[in-house]
C-alpha cells in the first residue's frame, strides 16, 4: 500500500480552527495590527497544527528570499575558507542563509557567478573580488544590496564596502623588510595577473619604490602545492631574492615548501613574510610574520551592513579594518 504524503498546514487550516480570517492569521503570525492575546492563540494553534511559513511563498509576497549570495575570490585560501565558516554562522543567528559560491581566481567564472546569484534573487551579494575594476559590478549593484570585502568597487554603486587597510600593512612589511637589510623582494600575489593592479599591489608598488626596494611581481595560486612550485622556479634563479612578501599566507606556506626542496634556511638564507595570520601560521618552524585581519571583526561588519541594507534600504559607509603585525621569527637581517 502506497502512503499518502502528510499535507502541509496553511494559513486557511488556522484560520478555520480559530474563526479567524486567513488575513487575521496572517497578521498575527506576523505580529501585526492585532490584539497580543489573538496573536497568542494564533501561534498556539499554529503550533498544534504543525505550521511552518512556507519561504516560497513567503519569498513571493515579500519580495525577499532570505538567502545571502556571497562570492569568493579563491576557496583555496585558508583565510578566507575559515571567514566564510564564520559569516555563515553570524547569518544564521541574524535568520539568513548562505549560498556561496567560488570563482577559483578566474575573473570570467566570477562575472559568470555574480550574474548566477543575483539571478537567484538573492536579498544581497557579498564579494571577495577578484578583479574590483570589473564593469559586471555596477550592474549587479543595481540589482540588489552589493558589499565589497577587502578591496573597494570603484565603478558599482555598493550598499557597503568592508575594506583592509592596506596602507597601514603594506607599509609596515616594506619598512620591516628594508630596516632587515632586504632590497630584492619577490611578492607573490594572488592570481591571475590582471591588466591594471589592484590596490594593494599599486600601494606596493609605489612605496616599494619610494623606499628603494626591487620588487618582482608574481601571480601565484593560493594551494600549497602550485604555490611552492611558483616559488621554487623564483628561488632556482642564480639571482635569487632574499625575501618574498605574500599577501596571504596560503602563498607563504608554499614557500617554506619551496625553500625545503632548495635546502635553503628560513630565515638565516630567505626571509618570509605572509598577510592574513591564519592560526597555522604559529605552527610553522621558524612561525610565520605576518598581518592578522580579525575574521570575527570582518564578519561582525559584513552582516550588520547587509542587514541595515536589506531591512532598512540604507548604504553604509566604508569601513576600513586595520591590520594587526605579527612580527615572528620568518623575518632575520639581511647581510
């Protein structure tokens, strides 16, 4: 015998078993324009009946889905796999999901992927940018609530934008490194390469000349594995640099791999310097300097902006998180 599927309760249910109309009912679940001892009963019976809001419908009449889009630059850095594990649970306690998605460092697959959540309606997009400059941002930007993370949108209309201090970070690493003796530094960025430079790069760049450092610019991967691949071709070379600079320590851990296979010392031969603080990187041996960006600091902006943007149609200003050095034993004197 085939069992018949239990039918899901409705409104009209509860509007029958309280002699109320389906539109009282409605306004009582909602907590709205009727009495506190009506809204009581309602919910009792509710309750009983096994009621639970429908979100498509609800979705419907209210124009919203309460799902967060939220687009990563690569899910093979570590910081931003644990970032994403937080604001998935700061969400959760503000009654939003998550749909997350992964643009592996490719600035098509995240045109192709900031085009695919906002089609799926959701309440806001949320960016880790790949390529900031993108003319793709304005356009999602005036189809919902956009808010940038780490690097600003300068063509897009954003509801927010929570981004790093790179001035203050980029500037303590190249004076750390220059104090240190160091004058030919490999910076390992993450991939790929774009026709302009992002911000941190371009604020590299210019203080790394105004300080008389030689930087050699590198696109690299974030996974250990090509990363110390791209390190270990740098590092080969016969005129090899004395420090690398990676702006995330993902990149970083490739190059303790690298240096390894070279049989070079860190840091007595190669001085390293990372730029997110992931908590492994007080593990390595000698542990990693590095630029800690609090995750519960970033997430706590991300979410009370996008619900201000979604509850009350308001655009926040920017805000700018600090970075917090952590100067370790990866960084020796340059001789």
């Amino acid at each position: 015998m085939v069992s018949q599927r239990r039918k899901r309760p409705t409104i009209k249910d509860i509007a029958t078993e309280t002699g109320l109309s389906p539109a009282a009912v409605s306004y009582a679940l909602r907590g709205l324009q009727v009495p506190p001892d009506t809204q009581q009963r309602v919910r009792e019976v509710a309750d009983r009946l096994g009621y639970e809001v429908d979100p498509i419908a609800r979705a419907l009449s209210s124009g919203r889905t309460g799902t967060i889009g939220v687009l990563c630059s690569s899910l093979e850095d570590l910081w931003q796999q644990s970032f994403i594990a937080t604001l998935g649970r700061q969400f959760l306690a503000v009654e939003r999901n998550l749909l997350f998605v992964d643009a592996a460092a490719d600035p098509e697959r995240e045109a192709m992927l900031a085009k695919y959540l906002v089609d799926q309606r959701v309440d806001a997009l949320v960016t880790i940018p790949v390529d900031p400059t993108s003319a793709y941002w304005s356009e999602a930007a005036e189809r919902t609530a956009l808010v940038a993370i780490g690097d600003p949108l300068p063509g897009a209309n954003t509801a927010a934008e929570v981004v790093f201090d790179n001035s203050l970070g980029i500037t303590d690493a190249v004076n750390t490194l220059r104090e240190a003796g160091h004058t030919e530094v490999l910076v390992l960025t993450p991939g790929p390469r774009l026709p302009r430079f992002r911000p941190a790069e371009q604020f590299l760049h210019d203080i790394g000349k105004e300080r008389g450092l030689r930087l050699r610019v590198q696109a690299c991967p974030n996974n250990l594995n090509d990363a110390a691949e791209v390190a270990y071709t740098a590092l080969a070379e016969s005129s090899r640099p004395s420090a690398v600079f990676c702006l995330a320590d993902s990149m970083a851990y490739g190059v303790y791999a690298a240096a390894r296979e070279l049989d070079l010392a860190i840091p007595t031969e190669l001085s390293v310097l990372g730029y997110d603080d992931h908590p492994m990187s007080r593990l390595l041996t000698p542990a990693l300097s590095t630029y800690r960006w609090e995750v519960d600091t970033v997430a706590d902006a991300v979410v009370e902006r996008v619900v201000k943007a979604i509850d009350h149609d308001r655009h926040s200003r920017r805000k700018l998180i600090a970075p917090e050095p952590k100067h370790r034993e990866s960084v020796r004197h340059h001789t």
